[in-house]
C-alpha cells in the first residue's frame, strides 16, 4: 500500500530504499564558527554560508554513496526541539538539561499560546532539494515530543499542549508540501516513554498529518515499544524509522507475535558506537529483517542520526547501509 501511494507522488524508489535518520556530523569548519558566531566573532551571514556549504557536502556525499533517499544533515540546528523552541513564539529559553551522554540542551519553557510565525525549515529544504534530483525529506520534530521535551507553564495540561503545537507544526508540514516537498519525516523519540500516552502522541499526529498529500515517516528509538506495540501503528505515518541494531534485533521478537503493518526503516547500524559493523553482519540483519517483514516494507539506514559520528565513520555507516540494500535488490 505505501510503495502504491510512493508511485502516486510520482516517487519510483527500488526495493530496500536506503535513507539516513536526519543529522550528520559537523565539519570542523562548521563547529568552530558556530562558537565564533555564539561569541561575536563572525557574523550570521558567515555563518549561514558556512551551513550552505557542509550542506552542500552532504548532500553530494549521499548522492557519491548511492544513498535513494536524502537529507540535509540538519547543519544549521543544534537541539531537534530547542531549534524549533527558539523559531516559534510562545516560548522562552530554560536552562540546560543533559539530554544523552555529555549532550546538554536548554529545555525550553513554553510561555504563551504557541504560534507558527511563518515556514521555519522550508528554505533550508529548497536549498537542498536544489543540488539533486534524489527526494530530499522534511524533516520536523513532532507536536508530542516538543511537548516532553519542554517545559508548560500556559497549557492546561500535558494533551492540551500536544494539541496546540500539532496544528503549529501541520502547517510547517502543509508549506513543505506547497514547496514541493513528498517525503516528511517528523520524529517522535518521545514516544515509548510514557505509554499510557500513546493516545495522545496517536490524536497529536492525526492532526499534523491526516488528509494531507506526502510520504510520511516518524523517527522513535530507544524505548519500551514492547509497551506501545501495536498500538503504535494507529499513528498517522506510511513508516517507521526504528533502532534495531543497538538492541540486537530485540523488536523483531515484538513484531512476530502482532504483524507489523507500515513500512519499517530498518536501522541497520549502530550510530552510538565506533565500532565499524562487517558488510557480512549488516546483511545479515537485513536477513533477519526478511524473516518477518516483506521486501516491499524494507527501507535500510542507520539505527538514528549520525551526528555523534566523526565525518569518516558517517560515511563509512551509510556505505554499509547501502552495500546492504544493493546486495539484496541483486
């Protein structure tokens, strides 16, 4: 049924589509001026060319891999909530808060009736959709993991705050589209976490994404999906982009009791380790996926953004990721 409606957006991807989860790691060009420009020391138009172009780098570095559906590598944001916290108003900046490992984000506070000021991520979107012929994806942060991620202190409570920013982030959705944008990711890594909300994160997409013309895919990891699973799958999204090398395959085991009804990003490497997997290992995690998925459902990409990867490693994950798929299309 999705690779049906892929064709109606007049997208004709191969069997094991290869894509990446979002972000990839800065060039250190790129990491120093954005201390310099938090310091005073170079301008935002600097840095704005600066993005432009580590932009530009990886949008030919996924085209030189063979990678079938891109991104931008998100080299203009930090935090996938503060970005957006900071760009909409009704919200004020909190103070940090260690979000994984030695990462730390300022948790913003929502003060006032969110509102959408007007297309937030869409130029960056042209911008890269314009160095290729590949379907780039939009990629947004979900109504509902804003919302966990944040602090309320206007809201009347928690669903009334998912409600609020979902129709703020369907019309970011509902520009990307009018740009011409067919594939959406919009991430939910808040997801598991409280599963007696997943009616919630279920009401809070339908309404960024219900009657609206696109390919959509959410992004969740590292969660007890044993607790939400199938339930999850009322989600308004055509896919789902999953960590499965991380937990050793451990959700294919959830999956065989309850079919698994979407498309399925199969995450294929581990973006948390240095460790570099062997071409004969991500194959077979393909094999294993094949056991109780259709080769019609199969993307391949890695477990989650690449960003705390160093550039070499980045590059040699995604390569794996579509030797994998290529063996398998053979």
């Amino acid at each position: 049924m999705s690779r049906e409606k892929l064709k109606s957006l007049g997208l004709k991807l191969p069997l094991f589509p290869t894509t990446s989860v979002g972000s990839f790691p800065k060039p250190d060009y790129l990491s120093k001026a954005r201390a310099e420009f938090i310091k005073g020391k170079i301008t935002a138009e600097h840095l704005h060319e600066l993005e432009r172009k580590a932009t530009k780098f990886w949008i030919q570095t996924q085209e030189k891999l063979g990678v079938d559906v891109l991104v931008d590598g998100e080299m203009y944001r930090g935090d996938m909530v503060a970005y957006f916290a900071e760009r909409l108003p009704g919200f004020a900046e909190g103070g940090l808060v260690r979000s994984y490992g030695n990462r730390y984000y300022h948790k913003p506070i929502i003060t006032g009736g969110v509102e959408w000021p007007g297309p937030v991520t869409v130029e960056w979107w042209k911008y890269a959709q314009s160095l290729t012929k590949k379907p780039v994806k939009g990629m947004l942060t979900g109504a509902y993991t804003i919302m966990d991620w944040s602090f309320n202190e206007h809201y009347a409570d928690r669903r009334a705050t998912a409600m609020a920013l979902a129709g703020v982030i369907r019309k970011e959705v509902e520009a990307l589209i009018v740009a011409g944008c067919k594939i959406i990711q919009i991430d939910e890594p808040a997801l598991s976490v409280r599963p007696e909300e997943l009616p919630v994160a279920i009401e809070a997409m339908d309404a960024t994404t219900k009657g609206l013309e696109a390919y959509f895919i959410t992004h969740a990891c590292y969660g007890a999906f044993e607790q939400i699973y199938p339930g999850m799958l009322e989600l308004a999204v055509d896919n789902f982009d999953l960590e499965m090398a991380n937990n050793e395959l451990g959700l294919l085991e959830v999956f065989r009791g309850q079919p698994f009804t979407k498309d399925i990003s199969f995450g294929v490497v581990d973006v948390h380790s240095h460790t570099m997997e062997k071409e004969d290992t991500v194959r077979q995690r393909v094999e294993q996926a094949l056991t109780i998925l259709s080769r019609d459902q199969i993307w391949v990409d890695p477990d989650c953004g690449l960003k705390t990867r160093t550039v070499d490693e980045a590059i040699e994950k995604l390569r794996l990721c579509v030797a994998a798929a290529e063996a398998f299309r053979n």
